[in-house]
C-alpha cells in the first residue's frame, strides 16, 4: 500500500498496488463537529457560533462569554 496523499482536510487517498486500486479514507472527526449557536440568556441575542463535539460533549454547551448589548460577560446557552 502507498502512502496517503492529502485531498482534503477531511480525506485521504490511498492506492492499495496489491489490488491495484485507490479508494479514499474520511476521518470520522470531521463528521462528529457540529457548528453551534450561542445565545445570550439575558437579551437573547444571537453572540458567536462555535463548533462541539458530539460524542464529547452531548448535552448542550454553556458558557460565560461577552455580550457587546450588555457589556459584560454573561451566560449563553447553545440554540438549535
């Protein structure tokens, strides 16, 4: 088997010289991140989007982050 070359962030190419054939490999991490919303729980403002891990982190994300609206840090829970 040949070494894989790179095709994407996500995918590599593999050349199997036994079977002489090339199939490509995902990287299962790259399905498991989801992008995320963050909402402000005081003014319900829509602040960042980030991405999570969905088999680390299964429940929803929160965390204190600064809302411009406000000018503070506060509490903001991940949305649909």
């Amino acid at each position: 088997m040949i070494p894989a070359t790179i095709v994407d962030k996500e995918a590599f190419l593999y050349y199997d010289t036994k079977r002489n054939d090339s199939y490509f490999l995902f990287k299962e991490s790259a399905y498991m991140r989801v992008k995320v919303v963050l909402q402000c729980t005081e003014t319900g403002d829509r602040n960042y989007i980030t991405t999570k891990n969905k088999r680390n982190n299964p429940e929803r994300l929160e965390l204190r982050k600064y809302c411009p609206r406000l000018k503070r840090h506060t509490l903001h829970r991940e949305t649909k």
